[in-house]
C-alpha cells in the first residue's frame, strides 16, 4: 500500500470511528489545529519546541457523553505501531489529568484502549521476526528507519521514518465494549436516550 492509498484508508478509518460513536450516544468533534488550520500545521512539520510537537501531535479528536457531559480525547490509528513523538505528547496530555483513548484499526480489527494501559513491543523484540539484514536500528527500544541505510532505497519516500514501536495486541480491547469501557471510566449519569441495545463496528 503506497503513501498516499494508507493516508486515504486512515481518513476513512477516522470518518467511520467518529461515526461509529456518534451512533453510540457520544457527541464528537474534530480537534486540533491539524484540522482548523492546516496550513499553520504544515509548516511545523520539523519544529520540536514543546508547543509545537503538542500542536502537531494532537488527538484527533474529543467526545463527551452524560447529561452533565464529561469528554475525552480519541486519536484514530489505522496502524499497528505508534511514533515516538506521537506517544511522548500523550504521556504529557494523560499526565495533566486528561483522558485520552487510542483505537487502532487495520484490515478487519478494531480494538482500544486508555492510553495507560496500552503496552509496547520494545524494537529488540519485535525486529526479531525480520532477518538482522533487514532491520532497522533500535536505540531505548524505539526503531529508527532513517538510520538505515535501508531507508534509502525504501519505495514510500513520502513515509515519515520517524522512531516508532509496535503496539502489543494483547494489550488492547475488542471495539464492542467500547460504550461500555468508556462511561464506567467516565462515571457519567446516563441519558435516558442512552441505550444498551447499540450496534457495534467489528
């Protein structure tokens, strides 16, 4: 799958999800200056202060569901890894008290959980599927594609390259007890529109 067909499914896979918890009862939104001000965006893409990585690497989205609402962040992933980057400005969003939920999807599956409670392959670890000629290098258990000379010849030149680990599977929750996860993490007085019959995407 080129650059461009992954940037396409994930769009769709964000599209679906927010529709998905808009059927559930959950009031959702798009967050973020990524979907405000895209351009502003843009031209942040190598700026590492603080205040623009947390501006870069904002969730997606926020949603809130109770009669007296309470929110949550939600960041869509169409991927079964997560960057570096990605994952520290998450560490410091959940830090100061937010909740932020990450649903990850690829092919058929989708499955979740509070950021917390999300556990990593180290790159040690997971990089042992691949022959040793065919890893990238591994520094505090983070890959780095870009500091291989495989990157070079890499056929995606739009891909990012940047640190990344895989996600431990075992780690996350089935889509279907999403509804349910989320409002006893919330503690919120249920509407009376609120409904357990609910149907659920895979």
């Amino acid at each position: 799958m080129s650059f461009e067909e992954r940037s396409k499914a994930a769009k769709e896979f964000q599209d679906k999800l927010f529709a998905d918890l808009q059927a559930m009862g959950f009031n959702v939104a798009l967050n973020g200056t990524e979907h405000t001000h895209p351009a502003f965006v843009s031209e942040l893409h190598r700026s590492e202060d603080q205040t623009s990585m947390a501006i870069r690497y904002a969730p997606d989205g926020v949603a809130c569901i109770g009669k007296i609402p309470r929110s949550f962040y939600v960041e869509a992933k169409f991927a079964r890894t997560i960057e570096r980057n990605a994952w520290i400005q998450y560490g410091k969003l959940v830090e100061a008290g937010n909740i932020l939920v990450i649903v990850f999807g690829w092919e058929n599956n989708t499955v979740f959980n509070f950021y917390e409670n999300i556990k990593l392959i180290p790159g040690e670890i997971s990089g042992l599927r691949y022959p040793a000629s065919s890893r990238y290098p591994v520094e505090d258990g983070w890959i780095y594609p870009r500091k291989s000379k495989l990157w070079d010849n890499s056929k995606s030149p739009k891909a990012s390259g940047t640190p990344y680990k895989e996600v431990d599977l075992t780690s996350l929750i089935p889509f279907s007890e999403f509804y349910k996860e989320i409002v006893n993490r919330l503690r919120v007085e249920q509407c009376p529109s609120m409904t357990s019959n609910i149907s659920f995407s895979a």
